[in-house]
C-alpha cells in the first residue's frame, strides 16, 4: 500500500490561533472557561479542552454572570455580544480574522444600503453570525436553484458575500448564477473562501486522481472537511470521512491501494498519525508527504487575554 500524505492538511492559522488562544486563556486563570459553541469543529480537539474543565455552550443562558466565554473561530453576531456585555462577562474573541473580514463586509454593503446575497450553509455557526450583523439586509442561498428564486430584480442593488469554508467549485457556480441573473451586483475586491480552504482543496484534486481511497480526518459538522471528502467523491473516489483511525474498516482498503489522506482545517496533526500507523500496521504501508502548496500565515492572540482574571469561586 501506499500512502500519498497531502499537504497542506490540518489545522489552519485562524484554528491554530483559537486553540492557542483557548490554551493561554486556561493557563492564565485555570478551568472554569466558557466557549460559545465549539472553539473549533473538531470532536478531537473539543474532547480535549472538556477533559482540562473547558465548557461549551449553546446558550448564553448556560454562562454564569461574571464568568470568563471565548467566542469560537466561527464568530458570532453583535446581539451575542450585547449579551454577554449585560451578564457582565469577560469575553475574549476567538473569531478568525477571516471570518471577521466577512462580518466587516456585510455591515460595510449593509450601511451603504446593499442587499447581500450570502453564499452558505443554513445553520453553520459562521453563516449565523455573519447574517446577525444585517438581518433585514441579508438573505441566505445555498445553491445556483435557489438563486432562480431570489425576489430581487436587476434594478436592485446587491451584493454578495460567502462563507469562508465553501468549496470553490460550489460558490463558483452559485457566484455565476447571480452575475447571468444580476448583472450589476457587487462584491468584495477579494473572495472570502480563505486560503486555508481552497489549498486544502487543490491538493486534494490533484492527488485524488491518483487514488483508489481518500481519507479526510475531521468531523462531520465541519464544512470544510466535508467539502473535501465531497471532492473525492464527486470524482468516483470511495471517500470517507472520519474523526480518527478508530473509526477506519479494513475493507475499504487493498493491499496494493493508494491512499490519500487529508485533513480539514481543524483537525490536528495527531488523528493524521493514527490513520498512517493504522494502515502501516495492517497493510505495511508506506507514507510519501505531497507538498502541493506552502503555507506561512499567522495571526496574533487577541488582546484581551492580558486582561483576564481568575473567575471568583
């Protein structure tokens, strides 16, 4: 068997900050954190924080007055932040910068009196903190169809935004959808599907069409991961995607297969491991890493961990 190891794969500068984010944030006062939903859409890495006292919300009713919440890698829309100002919570935002630049986006087109078409997935934590910044200015699709259906006429002005974890051959034809219906409508200098995720993706399409199996190491409700195990499949690739080798079936594999693996933005180095080792032991694999892209972006802890305190028992 051999194993083509993709890369770039694993954790992406906006995952690595809120990791080491949420890890500076327990080294300074300790367990008793909250984080509105999942730092990261990763069971590995959420698993772990909870073992270190870490918990994790989906309600803001859930988090003490006065407790210390980070906001997750997603973001989240001014209405959560208005309550946590009124719990009186010590809050530190996790949020991309990525993700940050759409939120920015939208309120920037909303003000100027746009309507925004937002590209994404119904109820993924990013796509609900981005519409809350101009709910009555934002109306979500997820596919080319539902552009068909939009109420909006050429006469109107619009704009466009998408969700940063999309696949690229997904938004590129829901993004020609509204340009043929919406000829005048607008959009951001730079696209909003980061880096991170179209890298991951390029590798993946390239080293797919050597494949007889495509293994992604993430979680099901993480989009970008999900995206790449779409790729493999949509090119007749039997692709699967799983949280770690426990998860894997010796039947899915030959002795003599080739197998990609990846892995989603927010997946770390360690479930990649345990997939390798699992298949050198049962088929004595042999591992070659495939440098499709260098990546060397880093973004800074946000400020507000100077300020915390130890929350008061």
């Amino acid at each position: 068997m051999k194993i083509l190891l993709a890369n770039p794969r694993g954790f992406c500068a906006g995952v690595n900050m809120a990791i080491e984010c949420l890890d500076e944030a327990i080294r300074r006062v300790g367990p008793g954190i909250y984080v509105y939903h999942e730092i990261v859409h990763n069971k590995y890495v959420v698993d772990r924080f909870t073992k270190q006292g870490v918990t994790f919300v989906d309600s803001m009713q859930e988090v003490p007055h006065g407790s210390i919440l980070l906001f997750s890698a997603h973001g989240v829309s001014p209405k959560i932040r208005s309550i946590a100002k009124d719990r009186n919570l010590q809050t530190v935002d996790a949020t991309c910068p990525l993700v940050t630049k759409v939120h920015l986006e939208a309120i920037r087109y909303a003000n100027a009196g746009y309507h925004i078409i937002l590209i994404g997935h119904e109820g993924h934590d990013e796509v609900i903190g981005t519409m809350g910044e101009a709910p009555e200015s934002i109306t979500l699709v997820e596919t080319a169809t539902e552009v068909g259906k939009l109420p909006f006429t050429g006469d109107d002005k619009l704009a466009y935004l998408t969700q940063t974890t999309l696949s690229v051959a997904e938004a590129t034809e829901v993004i020609g959808a509204l340009k043929i219906r919406y000829a005048g409508i607008e959009s951001p200098k730079k696209e909003d599907i980061c880096y991170a995720t179209t890298n991951r993706q390029d590798a993946v399409k390239m080293l797919v069409e050597s494949a007889d199996v495509l293994i992604v190491l993430g979680s099901q409700n993480s989009s970008n991961s999900r995206r790449l195990m779409e790729i493999g499949a949509s090119q007749g690739v039997p692709s699967y995607l799983v949280d770690g080798a426990v998860e894997l079936q010796t039947d899915w594999f030959e002795q003599d297969s080739t197998v990609v693996i990846t892995a989603g933005a927010s997946a770390p180095q360690v479930v990649v491991e345990e997939c390798t080792n699992y298949l050198r032991t049962h088929f004595n694999a042999e591992v070659s890493e495939e440098t499709v892209r260098e990546e060397n972006v880093h973004f800074n802890l946000p400020k507000e961990l100077q300020q915390l305190t130890r929350v008061a028992n």
